[in-house]
C-alpha cells in the first residue's frame, strides 16, 4: 500500500495556528476517513498533502509502493476530489476525465484511460455528454473516474457525497469502494462531517479537532498578552474498524456513531 507520513507539522492561517507539531502516520487501513467539526482543518490537511498548501514546518512525504501502476513522474503523488465536481462546461465527460491525463499519458492514451474509468465508474454511455447535461450524481461519478483514471498512489476525498440524497450517496460510496478494488495500490483519504458516512466507507476512523476547555490538554496562556491561544488540531479518536466496508449498511453502527458523536462533542 502507498503511505503518508506527517511528521511535526506546522500551518496557521494568520494568528490561527491550525497543526502545531502534528503527526500521523496513513497507509496500511485503507480507505481512511477523517471527521471533525467545521473549521477543524479537514480540508486544510487535504490541501497540505496535495501540495496546494505549503507548511510552515515539519513534513509530509507520500511514499508510492507500486510503480509497476502505469504511474509516471509527470504524476504529482495525490489526486484531489473537490466538495463540487469541478467539470469544465464546454467539454464532455470523456474530454474531463482525458484533460489531466495528456501529460502522463498522451492524447490518445489518455482518453482510452479515461474511457476505460468512465465505464468502471458506470458512465461509459455518458462519455459524449456536456456537464449541463448530466445529473449531480453523474457528475460526481465523473469526478471520481477523473481522479482514479490520474495515476497517483493517493486520492484524497473532500466531502464529495454531502450534497447528494442517502440511497445516491450510498451509490457513490459504494463505487469509490468498486474502484479501489479494481485498483489496487492507491490509498483513499475521504474527510466528512457524517459519523455514518465515515462508519460505512472507512476501515480507518480518525475526528480531528481542539479539544474543549477541561477535556483535553491544558492550553498556557500566552506571555506577551495575556490570553488564550486555541489549541491546535490533534486526533482526538483514531480506531481500526474490525468490520470490512463489504459487510456495513448505512447506519447500522449505532454504538460506535455514538462514539463518533461523542468525539465530536468533546472538540471545536
């Protein structure tokens, strides 16, 4: 399986200091989801492993354990999914998911990679369409045939199921789990605010947060002023799941939902 390492990492947006010396190790439980509150730096963290934020400290390295993959240099390590599938309007869904895969690929490797994805991702006979001309639902199957068609060891999820209805999210989920195992070696990191999203798809459960005032470490108060810095995000949960995703139903984990929520509680 490919990894991630974070090692003592550093990022604030101007005085919010969000990871302060925060470190995680991601690759042998595959696919982790990561829940927290809003603010909590879900999104933040995605965006440091995929390059598009830079740290002001420490480290993450993505270390890829098949090269044997189609992958290639011109690949960067990890494949970002946005919230929106974001599909340029004036091109068809094979257009889409083909457009990342030029460089690697060419133009022709490339759109016989992309129409290979779109049939995995169910969407084969939508390969002609305009994005106008599809549903939301459609959409995301597209976006996620982009993301897998591109070769690279890890795919990041940023909460690409929260608009969709239960029995569509359900679908998708259900097909991010087909593809990976079509595809093997690539590691899926998804955030959510859902506990039943992260009970259904993860096999790896990790809340993020700050802990609240009295239920979790002490925070100093700051020497120069006077007041009291936020904590920065740490694992406040972190849990191996005994049940393959294979054998889960949506909402059926109420105990460790339970559990879930109350982590969530217990962090802003």
């Amino acid at each position: 399986m490919p990894g991630i390492s974070i090692r003592r990492l550093d990022f604030s947006y101007g005085d919010n200091r969000i990871f302060g010396g925060f470190n995680l190790e991601l690759g042998e439980e595959n696919p982790v989801v990561i829940l927290g509150p809003s603010g909590c730096g879900k999104t933040t963290l995605l965006f440091l492993i995929a390059g598009l934020r830079k740290p002001s400290g420490g480290s993450i390295a993505i270390r890829d354990s098949c090269p044997n993959t189609g992958r290639t240099s011109a690949a960067p390590p990890a494949a970002l999914v946005f919230q929106e599938p974001r599909l340029l309007p004036w091109m068809t869904a094979l257009e889409n998911t083909a457009l990342p895969l030029l460089r690697p690929f060419g133009k022709r490797g490339g759109r016989e990679r992309a129409r290979y994805f779109l049939e995995l991702a169910g969407m084969g006979d939508k390969a002609g369409s305009l994005p106008a001309e599809l549903s939301g639902g459609q959409m995301q199957r597209v976006n996620l045939a982009r993301a897998f068609a591109f070769p690279s060891p890890v795919i990041l999820l940023d909460e690409p199921f929260q608009s969709l209805d239960i029995p569509l999210k359900i679908a998708i989920m259900d097909l991010v789990m087909t593809m990976l195992d079509r595809e093997q070696g690539r590691l899926v990191v998804a955030v959510t605010h859902d506990p039943r999203e992260a009970v259904y798809l993860g096999r790896r459960i990790i809340v993020l947060g700050r802990p609240v005032e009295g239920k979790g470490p002490a925070v100093e108060a700051d020497k120069n002023s006077g007041m009291v810095p936020l904590a920065p995000v740490i694992p406040v949960f972190d849990e191996i799941l005994d049940l393959e995703p294979a054998g889960r139903s949506y909402g059926s984990s109420t105990a460790l939902e339970q559990r879930l929520l109350a982590a969530l509680r217990a962090v802003v």
